[in-house]
DNA sequence: TCCGTTTTTGACCACGCAGTCAATAAAGTA
DNA sequence: TACTTTATTGACTGCGTGGTCAAAAACGGA
C-alpha cells in the first residue's frame, strides 16, 4: 500500500536519548540526532511531531530502563543490605560513561526547572518507583532485625533517594569514585550501624 | 583625564548574577544580561570580556555571598544542632525566590558537566568550603555530647553537604518544603538520634 | 505496468544569538 | 577653548538553530 519505513523508530530513540543524556536538551542540536540516528531530518519529523516530543520519549524510556534495571535487582537472592548497596551501585554506574553524563533524570530536571509540568511528572514518576523499590528492601531489612533506626521505612526511602541524588551530583561535577563511595558508606553505616559491614 | 563609567560594575555584576542563577548560562541571552541590568552591551563588553567571564565573576559572586551567609550563621551563639539546622535552611531557602531557582552552584554544575574545568573548580572550592564549616559545627557538637555516632566530623560533613545537594535538587525539581523538610528532618535524626528533638 | 501512498532527500527560511564596528558624547587637562 | 581619552550608542554581521517545503524515490496493490 505505502512505502515502508527504512529505519529503526526504536533504535533511533534509543540513541537519542544518549545523545540527550550526554549533552541535555538544548545542547543537542538536531544536527546532532541525524548524524547519531543516521536518519534524515524529515524522517525524524516523520515520527515525532518536534525536537521536544522527542525529548520526551527519551526520557520516559529512560526512567523505564533504570527503574527495569533497579527491580530485577531488587529481585535477587541476597540480604537486603546487599540489595540496597547494589541498587545505589547500579543508580550511579549503570554504565562506562555514566560517571561524565550523570543521571539523565537529574540532569533534566536542573536544566528544565520547576516550571516545565511535563518534565516535572516524568521526575516525579521516576522518584516514586525509585523510592518504592528502595522501601520494600528496607522494610524487608528492619523486619530481618538488619535496619533497626526508629525511622519509617517511608522516610528512610526518601532519606536514601534523596542522598542519591546528591551523589549524582557529586558524579556530573567530577567528584572521583573514591569520594562518592565514601558519601555512601557514611549513607549507609547511618542506615544500619552494626550491620554495614 | 577621561570620561568616567556611568554605570555600577558591582551592581550590574549583581543583576548578572540574579539573571543568570534564574535561567542558567545558555538560556540567558546577552539582551536578557542588557535589559535587567540597564546597561548597553558595549558597556558591558568594555568590562567583561565575553558572556562566560561575565557568568564566572557572578558564579564566584554567589559563593562568596553565600559561604559568607553561612559563616555568619556559624557563628551565632546557639547550640551546634540548631546550628545546622540554621545553616541548612539558609542553605536551601536563603530568600523569596530561591525555591523555584533551586542553588546556582548545583545548576551550573549539572548545566556544564565534568569537562568544565574553570567551573568545576568553584564548584570545588564551595564545596570545600561549606564542608569547612560544617565540620566545625559538628565537632563542637561532638564535643558536647550532642552527636555520638561513631562518624568522624570530616565524614559528617561530606555525608551532610551531600544531602543538601540532593535537597537542592528536589527544591528545583518543584518538590514541596514540607517534602524537602522531611527529609531533612530524617537527615537530622540519623546524625543525632537522641538530640535533634 | 501503472497508481496511490508514504518515506526520503536536500534545499530552504526566519529567527535569535554572541560578538564587532564606527560614530558620537562626555569628561579631564592644558 | 582645544585636545586626548574613554564610555556610550545603535547599527551591523555571521552563524547556528528548529522547523518547513516541494520534489523525488520506493513500495504494495490493482
């Protein structure tokens, strides 16, 4: 009936959204998509209606990635302290490059700002997961005696993603490895204090 | 000898700062920098070399101002843990506006990424120097009793300063106070589980 | 083989931007 | 008052940008 699609639509958000989490929005030029996607201008356009619906789907399928990524390690067969440790290693490092790029989600909510409602549902459907993962972990640790601070899993799930985030600060200024581990393991031996290894 | 400057360099300087910690680099234009401040571009130039000089004496600005603010208050006459608390409020909420502009550090550094050397090292040297106080802060409270985990202060400090930067980020991602100060509050109980009330 | 539909392609447009130029104005000095 | 020096002013420039247009190409169906 009609001339069939030469390019991968998944593919092709899949490395836009690279592209954007490397350099952010308005850093990265349209230019910079079709030399990354191989695919024309036009074509692009074809599928998304403009550079920010774009955007926007790249980041959704962002936060679907990471937070895919977090659950199946929550899944795990090891103590919960261990899962907890894992899930910040993975919310950090996912990658080799994630150390220069930081954290998509964080990068665009600073550059966005509070203003932008769309962006600002994305974060905030990403920290609820987040923190809704790190919460069943932590009420498994305090009902194994592991965590016994007098604080609600509730808070020390905010508590937690909250110093998350800070390290993905420290991460997108150039902090090294060294320090950003050390700000977790106080994190964490505040958290648990005689079971943090 | 010859005609004088017309207009406040420090004052403009000043302006810049507002526009720029508002909008970011990129996304504040050299008519924004003119409009706000009352000054004619060339006026400007005669002074600043280009926009980044311009927007690294406002970023250096903004340091000294607030590690200024934050010295002040650590030298008040109360008890180390209202200390903190103090310190981590002006931190977070210095004036009206700052909710919705989030910290212009923590934006600067998201917005220019880890290549950024010349940005970096503010941000470093701000780092280092809220840590500076804070630790001090928290040794005197050691030394009173009033916080009794077994962290040293230089670890205190970090872990802290690294709250505030993920209090930072959820201020601009449009986060309630009452969201932020919850956090803040289980940041507080688990550094001082007996005294922080 | 021809037609209708949709993708592909590259040229194109209007705009906002940082930064520059050259003419003018205003001050101090002699 | 004339001269030197610097600040001011507004017009200008070149570039990169997101987005559009219209022609050409490729496919499926008849």
């Amino acid at each position: 009936m009609s001339r069939p699609r030469e390019f991968d639509v998944d593919r092709a958000l899949c490395q836009s959204m690279e592209m954007f989490w490397t350099k952010g929005f308005k850093s990265t030029s349209f230019e910079d998509l079709t030399r990354t996607t191989q695919v024309k201008k036009q074509s692009l356009y074809g599928v998304f209606k403009d550079k920010r619906e774009l955007f926007l789907k790249a980041l959704a399928l962002y936060r679907e990635q990471s937070v895919a990524m977090l659950e199946e390690l929550a899944s795990q067969e090891v103590s919960p302290l261990q899962k907890l440790k894992a899930i910040c290693d993975a919310a950090l490092y996912p990658n080799e490059e994630a150390m220069r790029r930081g954290c998509f989600m964080v990068n665009t909510v600073l550059e966005f700002g509070a203003d932008d409602q769309e962006i600002n549902r994305e974060a905030e459907l990403m920290y609820s997961q987040v923190e809704r993962i790190l919460e069943k972990v932590i009420r498994s640790g305090q009902e194994r005696q592991l965590i016994t601070t007098r604080q609600s899993s509730k808070e020390l799930a905010a508590f937690l993603n909250n110093a998350l985030s800070g390290a993905k600060v420290m991460e997108k200024s150039g902090a090294s490895r060294e320090q950003i581990d050390e700000v977790l393991r106080t994190t964490f031996a505040l958290i648990a204090p005689e079971n943090a290894r």
